[in-house]
C-alpha cells in the first residue's frame, strides 16, 4: 500500500492517477474539509481514502497502518485552512507523518521538496529544510527530490499573467536562466522513485528539459498567442524591500520565492534515472496554455 499525503492538490493528484494506472494499491490522505467533488475522484480511481490531518497525529498513526511506501507534497502555500502554517503543517505535520511512518513499519518516505538553498530565508523554505533534515537523521529509507520551478505555478495565471489578454509579468530583469518543469513529470519522477532500490537515502536535485530565461518563455507565449505581449518587470529591489519588510509568513514567503527567482541563473540541466527521457518544454506548455487544454505531461 502507497499512502499519498496531499492527494487532493494537483501534484499529489497526478502522482495518484500515475500509481493507479499501473495498478498500485494506493490511500489518499485527505481532510474532512476537502473538496467533495476531488475526493469522490479519488474514490472513482480505486483508491482508498482516509481522512486525518497533518496535525492530529492520532489520525496519521491510523493513516500509515499497512502502509509500505508514503509520499509528502503536502504544503500550506496554495491551500490554507484554519490552524495551518507553514511550521505547524509544513515543517512539523511532515516530521510527524514521518514519525508516524517510521512507527507503522514503512519502508521508504518520499518527500517532494525543492533546492532552497537558492532562495532567500523564509517561513517555506526553512520549513522544507528543515524536514529534510528530519528525514536524513530518522531511521526509515527517504527520497528527497528537489525539482525546480513548477510551469504549472510560475508560468500560470497567478504569477506569470494571462497571454490571451497581453500582459505578463517577470521578476527582476528575467535575463537569468530557469529550468522550468511540468508538475506531470514532477509526478513521474515520484512514481518512479517509489520503484526505484538506488533512490533510496538519497536527495536528488533535477531539472526540466531545457534553461531558459523569463524573457525568452516571453517569447514562447508571444509564438503561442500569436501576437506581443505587453511585460511588467517587478524589479529585484522592490521584491528584495518586499522580502526584508514582510511580516506575515505568506508575504515573507511569496516575496522571498519571487526574488529568488529574479536571482535565479542555473548553468546546467541536471537529470537523472528517474527522470522521463520525454519531459513537457516551455514551448508545449505555452501551446497548451494557448489552446485552452491540459497543461498536464
């Protein structure tokens, strides 16, 4: 049994859909506040779904019965509830799910996270580190995989804007290079980690398919659409004051993501085993946005 905490969001989601086409057993750890129509989702694809909450571990302890492999995606960041934050549900919900693990037997814990090292301090990203650490000094096998900037999150409508009204966003000067990834083959790569013997105790950093800088997806979108796009540059300063002055953890965090990625200039494409030979590019994912249809791998 793989049990997959975050199972109603978009990335624990796809993960689900991945291990139920092959045929794996898999429990959704889901919330009683979540969506009605996402669970029955869940339900329709076989899986088993138990309610519980990252921080009652009286459920977890319930939820990892039986349970050989555990997958973490859970974040406060999109989803956040009443009693959420990003130590309490982040950093200590995902310590006690991994404690809650190690007690009920399980093999092997992965949890998706990403390289904060390249980005400024925040509520989020000391949260993710330290988890990882939790991880690394417990006594149960961990993969801890960091991907880079979500296409799905970066290049959506929240922070990159909408191309079919002409207008964009980047932050900072959008000259540095990034290496954008779809959450599709985020999700590949967990489902292969689960069946993979050499990711165990291991954190293994990868990237998408290609580097390329905010100005040239810019580009992409303007082929996509078929026409210029007007682009507002956030610059590095006002995000850096933005950082520095926030006193709310979500504010900290979103400026601190915002001018990491203004910071951003990666220098290589890293891959691995686990990693799909065909990955979604820029280009795809800005048809796809155009067209209207599934970003999804």
């Amino acid at each position: 049994m793989i049990l997959v905490a975050g199972s109603t969001g978009g990335l624990g989601g796809e993960i689900v859909r991945r291990l139920r086409e092959r045929g794996e057993p898999v429990r959704g750890l889901v919330r009683s506040t979540s969506s009605p129509e996402i669970v029955e989702r869940l339900k329709q694809q076989g899986v088993e779904v138990v309610i519980g909450d990252l921080k009652h571990r009286a459920s977890l302890d319930a939820a990892c019965r039986g349970v050989k492999t555990v997958i973490s995606t859970v974040t406060t960041i999109r989803t956040t509830q009443a009693g959420d934050s990003f130590q309490a549900t982040d950093a200590a919900g995902n310590k006690s799910l991994i404690d809650a693990a190690t007690k009920a037997g399980a093999e092997h814990f992965i949890f998706v996270s990403f390289d904060a090292e390249q980005f400024p301090s925040t509520p989020l990203t000391d949260a993710k580190k330290d988890v990882e650490e939790h991880l690394r000094s417990g006594r149960i096998d961990y993969t801890i995989l960091q991907p880079p900037q979500f296409m799905d999150v970066w290049l959506g409508p929240m922070l990159f804007g909408d191309p079919h009204a002409g207008q964009v966003k980047v932050y900072g000067a959008g000259m540095g290079k990034v290496a954008y990834i779809s959450m599709g083959d985020v999700a590949e790569v967990a489902v292969n980690a689960v069946f993979s013997p050499s990711a165990r105790n291991k954190t293994i950093k990868f990237t998408g398919p290609e580097l390329l800088s905010q100005r040239e997806v810019v580009e992409q979108f303007e082929t996509a659409v078929g026409k210029p796009l007007i682009v507002t540059e956030v610059p590095e300063q006002v995000l850096e004051v933005q950082w520095k002055s926030a006193q709310n953890p979500f504010e900290k965090t979103f400026a601190g993501l915002m001018l990491g990625l203004a910071q951003l200039n990666e220098k290589e494409v890293r891959s691995d085993q686990l990693v799909p030979q065909q990955m979604l590019t820029v280009h795809e994912f800005a048809q796809r946005r155009a067209g209207g249809g599934s970003t999804q791998a």
